[in-house]
C-alpha cells in the first residue's frame, strides 16, 4: 500500500483564503430525496409524514429507522478550552465546532450538528442534552476546560442512553496509544515494559494515563504546573489525586528532570518547554511525542539528537497525532454497534485498529497513518464495533 503521508512542507494560509472559506459556515442540510413533485412532497411532509409520527407514538424504537437520530451526532461545547486559544466563548467556539462537524461527514460519513451554550454551569449543559436527547444519537463533547469537563463527560453519561465521549481527552488518548504500539514495535520494545512520563494533568494527559494503563503499561509519571503528581502531594484535585493514587509506582517527587531521568517515553500535552539536555537523560532509543501546538514542548530536529522516534501534532513533521485519525470511526462503529457506552476496551481497540492500517511500511518515521489515509475510519469502526458486541 502507498504510504500516504502528509506533504511535510509548511502550508502557508493567508487571511483571504481562510475567511473567504468559512462564509456563511461550512456545513448546510442535504437532501435524501428530492422534492420535485406534489407527490414527493406529500410523501415527505403533510399528509404523508404523519403516519410515520403515528407510528413512532406507538413504538418510540422506530425513530432509530425513519428518523436521521440515531446516525446523527451532537458536537457539544461551552467555548471554555478552544484550541490554544482558550476561554472564547461559545460564538467564538463554533466555527470549530462546525468543522468537527464536517470531519464526521467526510470521514465518516456521519451525520452532525454543532451545538454550543452560553453557559459554564455544568447541571445546565447536563440538563440541556437530556431535554435534546430525542434529536440525536450520540454526543462528542468538545473543548470544555478542565476539571470540569471530567465531571460533564461523567454526568452526560449517566445520564443518557446513547455514546458520550470528550474528543479532548479520548480521541487524543486513542491516537496517542495508537502511535505508542508503533514506536515499541519499530523498536522491538514491549510497550507494558516501557517506562512513560506524562507532561500535563488536564483531560489530555489523565484520559492518555488511563487508556495506557488499561493496554497494560504500568511505570507511568504524570506532571502539572508544580511538578510530578504523587499521591502524598498536597494541592491536587480529586482527578489528579484519582490518578496520582494509579501512577508514579516508584513514588517519584520533584519535576522534569527528575521524571525524565531513565525514562522510556516523554509525552507532552502541556505548554511547556523542555530543554534539550534533559532529554538527552532519558533511557537509550527514547521515544519523543510533543504534541502541544503550534510549538511542540522540544523542537523535533532537537528530540531526534537523543531520541529513536519523535512525534508531534503537527502536519509538517513526521507522525502526526491528531485526533482525526480516532473520533469519526469511534462514533460510527459505537453507532454501528448500537452501543450506549464507549468503553475503554473500545477506545484501545480503536487505537490497536489505527497502528494495524500502517501495516509493513512501518518505519521510525511513520508509526500512525496518514491523517487522510481513506482506511482508517473504517478499519476504527470496524474494531469498535467487534470490542462493543465483545
């Protein structure tokens, strides 16, 4: 198979371009069927659409077939946590939001509308979903900040019959997963055996500690602002205290440099910056995933001095990791399936399912696919939907 790579030179946008392209939004509604007669239109609306409303009164299940619900995904935010720009609110927010929107359709040929709500409260948007819950069938929550998000996804999940997941957290953590399995068998590694430091305790770096721990890796760090996490450390909310008590088996305290020492694997979802020299303390064939954006915690030309495998969020270096490669096939194999939930066996089956589609041209240069590789929602799909009937 050709490897389908990204052209790594730097794509230079200019203003017009950008602007003159999101005009008026980037989605709009389709037609199944068209409406070009007195007969078609009286089949699709008034009289004919009320037999089918009859129906679904009777048996509220048919609304799954004669409705476009349950293929139609809701891409929720509070504009609290947009991108790298922050709390910008919700009008601000929803140009992104649209753009989700127009990636389930392109790549997975799902159905979506963005909603965004002008409130922070979290019984708000809870409720919210709960009174919209008939309009659609699943819910990928999006850039909602931390430690709020956690309780959200939690609450949204109880409290709803259909998949809920937040793209910040799991879409990140699949794909990180994902790009791990590639770099240990590039390397002849065994990955539980590796040894992981997490920079960043927000949804990223909790939700990419915990799908690592359920693949069975157990030696794994996590640092926020004040350095390592440790389960005698004061100042830590319940996440990060939930989590302190999972990770740092070795009982590791102080920051970076103490962390990277001898480590394994350094994986960067936060904005900070390390330097070089501490890098080059980490164990022979380190792996190096920076993935904050637009400028990675390490330089990748830098990472590469001390490190066998460098990865970033960008699309102008090798080993992209972007979550796109992940939420469009999570939700139609969930949808697919008729899941209620996203279980964690399905998310690290979505990312065993995205390292299987590079295949034999797995190299130190391309441990995940393509972001635009036309087999990797379907392969994720697929893998989703086995993991959830399993």
């Amino acid at each position: 198979m050709e490897n389908l790579t990204d052209n790594r030179a730097p794509i230079v946008l200019h203003d017009d371009e950008i602007f003159a392209a999101h005009v008026g939004g980037k989605l709009s509604v389709a037609l199944n069927a068209p409406l070009d007669s007195q007969r078609a239109l009286s089949v699709a609306y008034t009289p004919g659409v009320a037999q089918v409303s009859r129906a679904i009164a009777t048996d509220h299940t048919l609304a799954a077939r004669y409705t476009w619900a349950n293929r139609m995904v809701a891409v929720v935010s509070d504009g609290s946590a947009v991108l790298g720009l922050g709390d910008i609110g919700p009008a601000a927010a929803l140009p992104v939001m649209e753009g989700k929107s127009a990636l389930f359709k392109q790549f997975a040929d799902l159905d979506s509308i963005p909603i965004v709500l002008d409130t922070k409260d979290p019984d708000e948007i809870v409720e919210t979903l709960v009174r919209l819950r008939p309009s659609f069938g699943a819910v990928n929550l999006e850039d909602i900040s931390a430690p709020r998000c956690f309780e959200i996804e939690r609450r949204v999940i109880d409290a709803l019959d259909c998949p809920v997941m937040h793209d910040d957290q799991h879409g990140t953590a699949i794909v990180v997963l994902a790009a791990l399995i590639g770099a240990a068998q590039v390397l002849d590694r065994d990955i539980t055996g590796l040894r992981v430091v997490v920079s960043g305790a927000g949804a990223a770096g909790v939700a990419c500690a915990k799908i690592l721990l359920a693949r069975g890796i157990r030696d794994i760090t996590l640092l926020d602002s004040q350095g390592i996490l440790h389960k005698d450390r004061g100042n830590l909310n319940a996440y990060k205290a939930e989590i302190a008590e999972e990770t740092n088996p070795n009982g590791l305290s102080g920051g970076m440099a103490e962390a990277l020492n001898g480590a394994d694997v350094f994986l960067g979802l936060s904005a900070g910056v390390v330097p070089p020299e501490i890098v080059a303390t980490m164990a022979p064939d380190a792996i190096v995933f920076a993935l904050s954006n637009p400028d990675p915690e390490i330089h990748p030309d830098d990472a590469k001095q001390y490190a066998a495998v460098v990865a970033t969020g960008r699309s102008d270096f090798p080993n992209q990791i972007n979550n796109v490669l992940a939420f469009p096939g999570v939700f139609r194999g969930a949808l697919d399936a008729g899941a209620r939930r996203i279980t964690e066996q399905m998310k690290v089956a979505a990312a065993e399912a995205i390292f299987a589609v590079v295949g034999d041209d797995l190299a130190p240069d391309y441990i995940v696919p393509s972001v635009l590789d036309p087999r990797v929602a379907p392969a994720v799909a697929q893998a989703v939907a086995a993991a959830s009937q399993a």
